[in-house]
C-alpha cells in the first residue's frame, strides 16, 4: 500500500503571531481556506521550493482555550537549517527564545507561540562549538 506524506497540522490561539513566528524560520503561506459555516482558517505554510512539505496552522474563529498547553502528546517539527548558529541569532534578534541552545554545533529546539517545539537540525556535519552558544544553558523545555 502507497504511502504518501501530505501536512502536519498543529492549532494556533493567535494566527497573526503564529504565522510570524513561521516566517521567521523561512516558510511561506502557500494555501489558505477560510471556512464561514465551520468558523475555522487554514493556513499553509512551507519552505521555499517544498510547498509539498506544509505545516497545516489551524484558528478556530471562536477561540481555543486549550491552547497554549503544555502536552507534548504531539513532539515536535523538524527543519534543517544552513547555520544552525546565523538561524538561532536570528530567532532571538526577533525574540525568539532559544529553549536548548546549538551547544554541539547540530541542534536546537524552539517553540512556537502555540507551544509547538520546534527541533533544528544543522546541514552536514555539526558546526564546531562556538560562544555563545557553547556555554549557554537551557531555557525551559522543549
């Protein structure tokens, strides 16, 4: 039986915060339905050249007061990224917290304003150690 890999769908409290937050990792909106009767938006976001790759943001019109939790039911996205250290600055000139800093040159982890973790993964070979980053701790959970 094919298989074929569509979205991943996370829900989000604040759509405009949400979506700037994506933007700043480099995704685009490549789709949105508005739905009247479900009172409910879906917005499409993925990197440039893999629309087929979206993440799924879903805003309920009428609010969703289970967001932000804490589940971790859901895990995490993944994106690869060119400099796993130009991207974590970047992030957190925007404010961005860094929740478990690129100590190894390889990873990181982020959330999003939905409490989405979001894991980055360095290109290639990790990056060797590099201050800040080397020395700086973690910052809540991921």
């Amino acid at each position: 039986m094919p298989l074929r890999y569509l979205h991943t769908m996370v829900r989000v409290k604040d759509l405009d915060a949400s979506m700037e937050f994506y933007k700043l990792l480099g995704l685009k909106e490549t789709r949105r339905t508005d739905n009247e009767k479900g009172r409910f938006t879906l917005i499409f976001m993925a990197p440039e050249g893999q629309e087929e790759y979206p993440v799924e943001l879903t805003y309920n019109w009428d609010g969703d007061e289970g967001l932000p939790s804490d589940s971790r039911h859901f895990g995490h996205l993944a994106y690869r990224v060119d400099n796993i250290y130009e991207t974590c600055q970047h992030l957190m000139d925007n404010d961005v917290t860094i929740n478990r800093p690129p100590r190894d040159g390889y990873m990181a982890f982020i959330r999003s304003p939905d409490n989405i973790s979001i894991e980055l993964l360095q290109a290639g070979d990790p990056l060797p150690p590099q201050e800040p980053w080397a020395s700086m701790e973690n910052t809540g959970h991921w």
